[in-house]
C-alpha cells in the first residue's frame, strides 16, 4: 500500500509541476495549452475506490487553479471526468473493464486512444464551457 501511495503521490506532484512550470508556457498558434494533468486521472489504477480518484482529482484540478488563478474551473472539470470516468473506461474497453482486469500497459493502441480522447474531449468541453460563464 505505500509503495502505491507513494507512486501516486510522485505522480501527482511532478504533474502538476510540469504543468505549471512547462506546459503553461507553450502555446501553440498562440493559445492552445497541453493540459497533461489529466493523465494522473486517466491512469490511476481501475481496482481503487471512486470517491479516492475524486477526492484526488478535486485536489488534482485545485492546486492547478491556485497556480492559474482561474477560480475552480479546473477542479470542477477534473471533478467531472473523475465522476464519468467507470461510463468511459466501459465504452472504450467492454467487457475488460467488466472483469476489472484492466492494465493500461496491455491493451491495444485503439482502446487506449480512444478512452484517452474521450476523457479529454469531456474535460476540455467541461473547463471551457466554465471559463466562459
């Protein structure tokens, strides 16, 4: 279990420190930011409690809204796609996801893109509609 903990927690504090400090700068064509955050979500393991991801993503979506000073709107996209996310990981994987056998090392390419383009096109949907209200 610490050794577990312990991966997340790394993985959560260099992610948020390569968004803050890198990807905040890029810029492609003048406005478009890679949002890498959203792998922490994406990845962590299947078998682990729901409300432990959204507690995690809250916490996840906060601290980069501190960092931008963007008031929330992170926190509550990575809220949403930690909530959706069981609906998404079914429609991408079936019946694996099903077994709760899921590796994200051993799927195929196609599943593993297309659960990672969904779960990104909901939270871009969800963080920009918010930004504009």
């Amino acid at each position: 279990m610490n050794s577990v903990f312990f991966a997340q927690a790394s993985r959560f504090i260099i992610l948020v420190l390569f968004q803050v400090l890198i990807f905040n700068h890029i810029n492609f064509l003048g406005y478009i930011n890679p949002y890498i955050y959203i792998l922490l979500i994406a990845f962590f393991p299947v078998r682990n409690n729901r409300i432990v991801i959204i507690f995690i993503s809250f916490f996840l979506g906060l601290s980069i809204d501190l960092f931008l000073d963007t008031g929330g709107v992170h926190a509550a996209a990575c809220v949403f796609i930690a909530y959706i996310r069981p609906i998404l990981l079914k429609s991408s994987f079936g019946m694996i996801y099903e077994h709760q056998t899921i590796r994200f090392n051993t799927v195929d390419f196609g599943a593993k893109l297309t659960y990672i383009s969904l779960l990104t096109i909901v939270h871009h949907f969800v963080l920009f509609s918010l930004e504009i209200i």
